[in-house]
C-alpha cells in the first residue's frame, strides 16, 4: 500500500486492483494513484450521505433544494475519472 496512506474500503481496493495488474507506479504518477483513491473513497462517502439523506433537502418554509452533496458528489466523480485518465494505465484488451 501506498507509504502512510490510509484509504477507506473503495480507494484501497483500487490501489490494490492498479497495483496488482500494472505494478507500482512510477514517481511521477504516484502522486495521480494516490489522489485517484483518495477520491474513490470520497465519492463513497458522499453517496452514503446521499443514500441516508436523499437527494433533496428541505428548507424553512416548505421549500427543497438539492441536497450539497450531490454536486459535491458530481464534482468528485468528474476530478476521479481526469485523475484516473492522467494516469494514462494501458488499455485492456
């Protein structure tokens, strides 16, 4: 595992599935891995909130809005997937 790095479920079962199928990672795109589990493990956590809150949330006088971490949860995926992307892993095939 990454040296002083301690993920949550989801990011450590990426570091092992990268780790384990195309080795560790050079210096220069550690730091890309490291950041790519870190933010697995943060998309989990928001979708728990979401999954125990609901999506929307209710405000004084009746009104909703949507619930903070579904953008927050948008916005980790999309940096997760450029993250994964900079790491530029060899295609399956």
């Amino acid at each position: 595992m990454a040296d002083g790095q301690d993920f949550g479920q989801r990011g450590l079962a990426l570091w092992e599935d990268i780790t384990q199928e195309y080795g560790e990672p050079q210096a220069e795109k550690r730091h890309l891995l490291i950041e790519a589990c870190r933010l697995a493990d943060q998309v989990e956590a928001l979708q728990a909130i979401l999954r125990a809150d609901g999506y929307v949330v209710s405000l004084q006088g009746g009104n909703v809005k949507r619930h903070p971490a579904d953008t927050a949860l948008k916005d980790a995926r999309s940096l997760f997937l450029k993250t994964l992307a900079a790491l530029d892993l060899p295609e399956e095939g």
